[in-house]
C-alpha cells in the first residue's frame, strides 16, 4: 500500500446557507469515519484562507496564492491505496463533489527512497 493525496480544490462553503453547511459537514465526518473503518484514513484537515507565497529567491514573500476560487486549496486528505486508480476512486466518494470543486489525486513519494 502507497500513501496519496487527495489535495481538496474550491470548496466554497461561503455560498451555503448555514443548515446546508451543517449538513455538508455531517456527510464529511461520515464519509471520513468510513475511511477509516476502512483502514485508509491516515489524516487530513481544512486549510486557512489566509496565505502567504515564498518565491524561489526566498526574499520575496507575497500574499496569496490568488488563483479563481475553483482552483484554491481548501483542505487535504491523506489515504493508503494500492494504486492511483484506488485512490482515485476513494477520493469519488467526497461529498463536496456533489455540488462543486475538486480533487487532485498524487501520490506521496518517500524522499528516503528517492
């Protein structure tokens, strides 16, 4: 089994209302709880809004990144597969895929190996 990253795209919680929001929440923990039942949660959390950049010169730090709200960051998962199609098709059953945003499946490298 290989660890992945399921990196969370433009889950844009602002636009619902706050029952739709509780609702959305209960379905994350659920699904979350399923996972692990499963054996292949191994971690994950929701990101700040806020952010800051550090350019490859390292003297130059910005605010941002600023990309369109479908394509920031709001959250990671890390799962255990055996391959990238699993993870892949774990990553299908995030209930914010029901309404919008996206998830980028990579799998996690060990540096030690490399």
């Amino acid at each position: 089994m290989k660890d992945y990253l399921l990196l969370i795209r433009g889950c844009t919680s602002s636009t619902l209302s706050p029952d739709q929001m509780q609702n959305h929440l209960q379905k994350c923990r659920t699904w979350i709880e399923k996972l692990k039942k499963d054996g292949v949660y191994k971690g994950g959390q929701p990101l700040a809004d806020e952010a800051k950049l550090v350019h490859a010169n390292k003297s130059v730090v910005t605010d941002g990144p600023y990309a369109e709200s479908k394509d920031l960051v709001s959250g990671y998962i890390i799962v255990q597969a055996s391959s990238l199609s699993q993870a892949a098709e774990i990553a299908k059953g995030k209930p914010m895929l029901e309404s919008d945003g996206g998830i980028e499946v990579r799998e996690i490298k060990d540096l030690m190996s490399m």
